[in-house]
C-alpha cells in the first residue's frame, strides 16, 4: 500500500509540473485524434476502462494494465465517425519475459473533398480550387511491466502527425507522453490510474507551438458485480476551469460471450462481444458528438493467442 500511494503521488506530481509547464500556448483540453477513442470493448462500456486495461487496446486506455496482459492480440477496426471522415485503429501487444509490448496505430481521415473559392466568378460560380483532404496519425509505442503479482506500471509514447494537402503551411507533427499504473487489490477489486499526455507538444508548419493540458483519471472495477465487472472512471483536466468527468460501465461475461453497458460524457452506450477460438468481435453503439451528428457503430476484430 505504501508502494502504491508513492506511485500515485509521483504520477500526479509529473501531472503538477506539466500543467505549469503547459500554461503558455495551449490550444485546448485534448489532441482531437486521441478523442474519438478506440476500442468497441471499452467503448461498450462507456469508456470506464482505466482499470480495466487487460487487452490490447491498453496502450491507449491505461498502459498501466499491460504488466497483466498474458496473452499477445491484435486488434483492428475502422468506423465512419461522419460523413465524410474516417477512423482507423490498429493495436497489438505481446508478452515477453521483459515485460509487454504494444504498438498502435490510429488515423481520422478526411479525403477527397472539393475546395471551393470564397467569391463567384462572372457566371455567378464558384471555382473548384482542386481536391482538398486532411490525415491525422498517432503511432503508439507501449512497454508495461509488472514490480510484483499486483501492482504493474507502464508508459505510452506517442508520435503525432497533421497533413491538410492543398493548404499552406498545414502540416503538423509532435508527440505525447502518457504513464499508468494498475493495481490487483483484494476481493477481485481493480485500481487503475493513467495521466493522459503528462507531456506533449505539436508544432505546426506556422511556426505555432501548441501544448494541452494533461489529463489525471483514477478508475475502480470489481469482478464481482452482479456476476460481471462493474467499472467506474473519474478524470480531471489539470488546468483551472475544467470540471470534473465521470463515466461507469458493466460488462457480463460467459465462456464466448459477453453484454456490455455503459453512461460516459456522450450519454449511454452498449455493446456486445463474441469470442470463436483465436477471433473475437466486439460491437459497441455510442454517441461521440464530438465528430460525429449521429449515433457511431463501433466495431473491432481481435486475435488472441
């Protein structure tokens, strides 16, 4: 216990000193391709993942978890968070006797869109200006271990990259730092603890450099809920004048099946998942009015071996 109450106070202390950091030229709360979220598991479950963390889709949502992953998985997905633009997620981990590792991928797309002039011409139209599209990357790089048989640490590296062809100086690329933590506490009681971009920062082609604030999340889950796990999440922006979020989820589990619920800051989600021998398929139903105007159907395939 006093292990972990040093491990936690470490963690909001790097919290502490890159919020004061952060203070000049911040652009907003969070890196817009980080917010869409990943994973139809989690998102099933309305996001209350932090102690969750056990597959792989850890390296973004606590890679403190990843000491605990035992098994290497892949998992992939690709939804159509609007009309026009796309997201792609790719994520795999492995077991070694060093620890796990985990590489990621995600991209929101926004291609073949027709830029237009601001002004007619003499036939009272507007002129084509040629094809605009806009990519957005994340490249994940995970390494998690565990200190003993309850308490495991871990660390996502992230790698940023904006392209806007067609528009002058529209390119962009930096990258983020993100620590967890997650510990086995007794009675199948789970303590989960990340800071969401400890450190960041991306420089656009302008010469703006553009920093976010870190986000701190502490998460609870318990095996024994209602014969399923029951999980609940609470973050906190570390900048003045951001309130607090808060978000819970359930997930009910039997051999090769599994329902999922779920309430997070976009309102309800649900979900489901089915495993046959190394395939799993996990289907969630959010709202995500960040990007999108309607309801996203999530959907990820999974190996697992």
């Amino acid at each position: 216990m006093r292990f972990l109450v040093l491990v936690l106070f470490g963690i909001w202390c790097l919290g502490f000193g890159a919020s004061v950091s952060a203070e000049i030229g911040q652009a907003g709360q969070d890196i817009a391709i980080l917010k869409a979220g990943v994973g139809a598991r989690p998102l099933g479950m309305g996001g209350a993942f932090t102690a969750m963390a056990d597959d792989a889709d850890s390296p973004s949502w606590n890679p403190g978890g990843l000491g605990f992953v035992d098994k290497a998985e892949i998992t992939t997905s690709q939804t159509r968070l609007s009309t026009d633009a796309d997201h792609y997620y790719v994520s795999y981990v492995n077991p070694t006797e060093w620890g796990t590792v985990g590489i990621s991928w995600i991209q929101i797309g926004l291609g073949s869109l027709v830029n237009t002039s601001s002004e007619v011409n003499t036939n009272n139209e507007v002129v084509d200006l040629g094809v605009f599209s806009y990519f957005s990357n994340a490249y994940l790089v995970s390494y998690g271990k565990k200190v003993n048989d309850n308490v495991s640490l871990g660390l996502t590296a992230k790698y940023l990259s904006s392209d806007m062809s067609q528009i002058s100086n529209g390119s962009a690329s930096g990258y983020s730092v993100t620590p967890g933590v997650l510990v086995k506490l007794k009675n199948g009681w789970r303590l989960g603890a990340k800071l969401s971009e400890a450190i960041n920062s991306q420089s656009w082609s302008t010469g703006t450099t553009e920093q976010v604030p870190p986000k701190f999340s502490v998460g609870l889950a318990s095996a024994k809920a209602l014969a399923g796990v029951f999980a609940f999440d609470v973050s906190q922006i570390i900048r003045e004048g951001y309130a607090m979020e808060g978000c819970l989820g359930y997930e009910w589990a039997k051999e090769s099946l599994a329902f999922r619920g779920g309430y997070g800051t976009d309102g309800l989600s649900a979900g489901a998942g089915f495993l046959s021998g190394h395939t799993r398929v996990d289907y969630a139903f959010t709202r995500q009015a960040s990007f999108s105007n309607s309801t996203v159907h999530r959907v990820s395939v999974s190996g697992v071996w």
